[in-house]
C-alpha cells in the first residue's frame, strides 16, 4: 500500500460521483496556476476558469465559498478562507494570493491552487464530523456530532466504529455505535449516508476519508471540507474511476525537477528509486539501499544532531541495474555539488546485507556517477563513506576503494563486519575512523589479486581456483580434505511423510540460483552446519560450480549434468527439489 494524499478538489469529485443517490453538490471550479500563468493578465485568466466552469457566472443569489487546495489544515484558523461572497469578490481574493508566497504556522509555501464552491447556509447544530481510516484489521470510522473548525480533539471525543475486512456495516449498527448523540431525526439519513461512504471507500481503494464540516440541512447533505488519501498501486484497478488524479507535494515542498526524474525512472522499472529533497543545501546525503536501512541512516544522523544538516531522503533496492544506479546516483552527485560549503560534504552510500541484489552491479553504476563528477566532488570537498554487504560485496568494495585512488576523491570503505550505522559517527566527524579495518580473507584477495572468474570462483579461505580434475567436488570436500563422508542417513517413512531433520540433504533438479540461495539463507539462520543443498543439476552445461553466500562467506556448490553423477557423489541426499517442467 502506498497512501497518498489527494487535492480537496479531487476526492469531492470522486465522491460525489460514486453516490449519485444522495445528490451531493457537483458544483466546484478548480483555479489553479497554469504554465501559461506568466503573462497572462487577469481577464484571460478567469476566463479560462469560467470557460470550463460557466456555472460561475449563472449563480443569481447564490454565494461562493474559496479556498487554497494544496494540503493545508486548519485553514480557517489560518484566515485562507472567504465565505459567503459573489464570484467578482472570489475573483479579488484569488488574485491577490496565487502565486505569492504565504506563511501558515511554520511553513511558508506559493498558493498555486483553489477550490470554488457554492455557499451552504447552515447553523452550528448542523455540522458533524466524520472520518474513515484504513487499518491492519480493516476500517474504523470515527464520528462526533458536533463539527467545524472548533472541533477539538476528535480522537477523543469521536464514537468509534471497527468493521472487519470482511465484515459489512448496517445502517443499524453505524446508528447505535455513533450517532447516540444526534437527533433522531437526523439517524436515519447520516447512517444510510455513513454505510454507502464506507463501501465507496473501499470499492475505490482510499486508505483515509475526513469530512469536518458534513453538514445536513433537512434531508441534503453537503460536504464542506474534506481530506482525503488514495492507495496510489491501486491505480490499475480503479484508476479509470478516479480519472485524471494527482498526488501533490506537501504545502511548502514544491517538488524538485530531480526528484520528479526519480519518481519517473521508478515507475519505468521493477527496481525502487525514491527520493525526497529535504535541504538542498545540506552538508549530508545519503545514498542508501533498502527501504529499512535508508530510515536507520535517516534516524541515526538526525539522534545525532545533525537532522537540520539532513539534506535528502530516499533509497535504491530491488536490484537495479546499472543504467538506472548510474542516474539515481548522477542525480545525487548533481544536487551536492550545486553549492559550496566551506566545511566540505558528506555522503553516505549505505546498507544492510543484500539478500539478492548484486552489489557489485550497483556498485558500478555508482562508479561511473563519481567518475563523470569527480572534479566537482574534489572541488566541493566532498567525503564519501561506503558500507555494504550481500552478493559480490567484496568484489564491489574494492572496486569501489579503487575508484578512490584513482580520482582522488575521498572515499573510507567498510564491508559487513562494519555495523550497518558505525560510519555515521565517524562520517560526521564524531569519533576517529579505525586505523586498520577487518576484512574477510576474500575481500583481502579480491583487493589484492584479479577479479575471480565466474565458472571458477577462489574457495573461501582464498586458495587457488578449482583445477579441471577437481571439478565435481562440493565446497564441504575442497575445504576438508580427508575428512569421511557421511554415511546416508535413516528416512522414516510414514504414509509417504518424509522426516526432515537438520541433517537433510537435498539435490535441486534446475538451475535455480535464488531458490538455493534462498534455502542457504534459511540454513543458515536456523545455525545448520552445513547447508541443505549438496547439489544442483542442470542438463545443458558440462559439471561446474556456482557461488553461493553462507552467512558473509561464500560456499561452491557443484552443478551436475547428470542426476545419477550427483547421486553417487552425495549418497547422504534423501531429498530431491524438482523444478523441472
């Protein structure tokens, strides 16, 4: 689920036209700066805006109601309303605003968009409040029956109702557990009301719904003021209903050019790409992959006191490619390198261990990034700390501690004996960077000796590669020599139950890498001793071994052309994965 918060103007058009019975006002004209905006006088303007709502100009006696659309509370309170006034008065207020810089709280952000609508006339007992959060377990809604801008603290006062996912709420139920205190008159139209909300608000995939004031005068309900968020991946099932929407940036954060290239590259790609601009001119950036570790990262130098220095927030995960690594990174280096800071600049490429994203392919999109910009990060003072682990890490660290020799650029790299949020503190310039760092026998080779080849890796404790006559030999063998093998084990057999034990075996038929490395995972953290896989087989290529991941070391593990070969091999193997078709 991705909740996303919708324009006002948006969500009463969605909503109105789901519930045609209860004949909500349809009547609402968006205003909204254009990119013909500049040098466009007043008069072209507005009649634009009359031209596509011509209701405006037909009013008579009735009044209007105008106010900002751009994801500000308490408007109100805010004095960003104008109630009760005729269309030339609504032109004035408007044109006064748009486009201008405001102040609301602490923010300070451009007025961009509004929304018109009728004026309801109504009295303080009319209005009540009512809101639909999505939660693990369902829906709760949440009802007071007194509204508006005095309110109050509505998580207290509101009568609370939890419907089950796959429970459906009667009018019954909505009238005795929230509308106790409203006139009986009223029960039977805000309950008929509150059921059909909530099936549309499930039908049409929205995660919140708040309505302060829903106002009922006689048997009309009017819906005066809204918020409203949508789950944005539901977009293939309902997007046709929703029609044209847009998911707007939070008043006072205009998005940057480069963070709508990201949203744009992410949504081409199965990868994830995110990132959000919180101080373009930060001293500290980050370039994080995974979306738990980017929050620790995030948690982290902001527990340290540099929050306020933070400069982005985002993440990289799902194994991207290269290409779509080498923009996010190219998109990171641009936005640092923009202004300088006496004090010099910090970014931090970070994660925890990768589960199947190889970083060294990742890594090489990043590569090319701080080659393409390695004067501006020299000339910015830019220092670059690296922690990761995962899939090809030790291969993807050195090249990385390479690329620092080679231009000159600053760059401390640590590998997964580093906890994940060590170089935060020494980043920062909190505590001492280490004089020496422990590195696994195979990153040491792999900093020291060619890049190992791909059909005859290095063993674990960094021999040579496995000579021709050795091939067919499992990891376990090549690491113990002379050590027995084990005799095969008893399968008790019940009705076709096959016990497993943490001595079970197995041969997987296909190659299917992730599988195994998924099941050596497992292994591994129930603390098996030696992984459950013995072998792998495959019709197509001669005998060879692959890599896999033990923990943070690495384990070779056979790949046979023929079932009987692995069979004679291994004779502890009671259990064959078949997934061949």
């Amino acid at each position: 689920m991705s909740a996303k918060a919708i324009r006002e103007f948006d969500g009463k058009r969605i909503l109105t036209t789901s519930l045609p019975a209860f004949n909500l006002n349809k009547r609402f004209a968006q205003v909204a700066v254009s990119k013909s905006f500049v040098g466009q006088s007043r008069e072209e303007f507005f009649g634009a805006i009359e031209a596509a709502s011509p209701w405006l100009t037909t009013l008579g006696e009735t009044k209007l109601v105008v106010k900002p659309d751009q994801l500000i509370k308490r408007r109100g309170k805010a004095n960003l309303l104008l109630l009760n006034a005729s269309w030339a008065e609504v032109r004035d207020w408007v044109w006064e605003r748009i486009n201008k810089p405001i102040q609301v709280e602490t923010v300070t952000g451009v007025l961009t968009h509004f929304i018109v609508e009728p004026f309801v006339k109504h009295s303080g007992a009319d209005e009540h409040y009512v809101c639909i959060v999505s939660n693990r377990d369902g829906e709760e809604i949440l009802f007071h029956h007194e509204g508006g801008v005095d309110v109050g603290d509505v998580d207290a006062k509101a009568k609370r109702l939890q419907v089950g996912i796959e429970s459906v709420a009667s009018e019954e139920e909505v009238t005795a557990a929230l509308l106790s205190s409203v006139e009986d008159a009223r029960k039977p139209i805000l309950a008929k009301f509150l059921v059909g909300m909530l099936a549309k608000f499930r039908e049409l995939h929205f995660v919140y719904m708040e309505i302060n004031p829903i106002v009922l005068v006689g048997d009309q309900i009017s819906v005066l003021d809204m918020a409203a968020k949508l789950d944005e991946t539901a977009n293939f099932l309902v997007g046709d209903r929703w029609g044209e929407i847009e998911f707007p940036p939070a008043f006072g954060r205009a998005k940057f050019p480069e963070e709508e290239f990201i949203q744009d590259l992410d949504s081409k790609t199965g990868a994830s790409l995110k990132l959000t601009i919180l101080n373009h001119t930060g001293r500290v950036w980050t370039m994080v992959a995974g979306g738990g570790a980017s929050v620790v990262y995030a948690d982290t130098i902001a527990d340290l006191g540099y929050g306020h220095e933070l400069a982005n927030y985002g993440e990289y995960s799902g194994a991207p490619s290269e290409t779509h690594t080498y923009h996010y990174a190219k998109t990171i280096l641009d936005l640092m390198t923009r202004n300088f800071d006496e004090r010099g600049k910090v970014l931090i490429i970070g994660g925890g261990i990768a589960n199947f994203t190889d970083v060294a392919l990742t890594f090489k999109g990043i590569i090319r990034a701080i080659k393409e910009y390695q004067q501006k990060l020299k000339d910015n003072k830019v220092h670059i700390w690296v922690r990761r682990g995962g899939p090809n890490c030790q291969e993807g660290l050195a090249i990385m501690r390479d690329v620092g020799e080679a231009t000159g650029v600053p760059i401390e790299v640590f590998g997964p004996e580093t906890h994940i949020t060590a170089i935060v503190p020494m980043a920062l310039g909190l505590v001492e960077k280490p004089t020496t760092v422990a590195v696994q026998p195979t990153t040491a080779k792999a900093i020291g000796g060619s890049k190992p080849s791909a059909s005859k890796p290095s063993s674990e404790d960094g021999s040579a590669a496995i000579s021709d006559d050795e091939e067919g030999e499992s990891a376990d063998e090549l690491e113990s020599k002379g050590v027995a093998k084990k005799q095969a084990p008893v399968v008790i057999q019940d009705e076709g139950i096959v016990r497993m034990t943490d001595n079970t075996r197995c041969i997987v038929y296909g190659l299917q890498q992730r599988a195994v490395q998924g099941m050596l995972d497992f292994d591994y953290l129930c603390k098996r001793k030696t992984p459950s896989v013995a072998a792998l087989i495959f019709p197509f290529s001669p005998n060879h071994y692959l890599k896999f991941y033990w923990g943070t070391s690495e384990r070779l593990i056979p790949v046979f052309q023929k079932l009987s070969d692995a069979v004679k091999k291994y004779p502890d193997v009671s259990v064959l994965i078949n997934f061949s078709s």
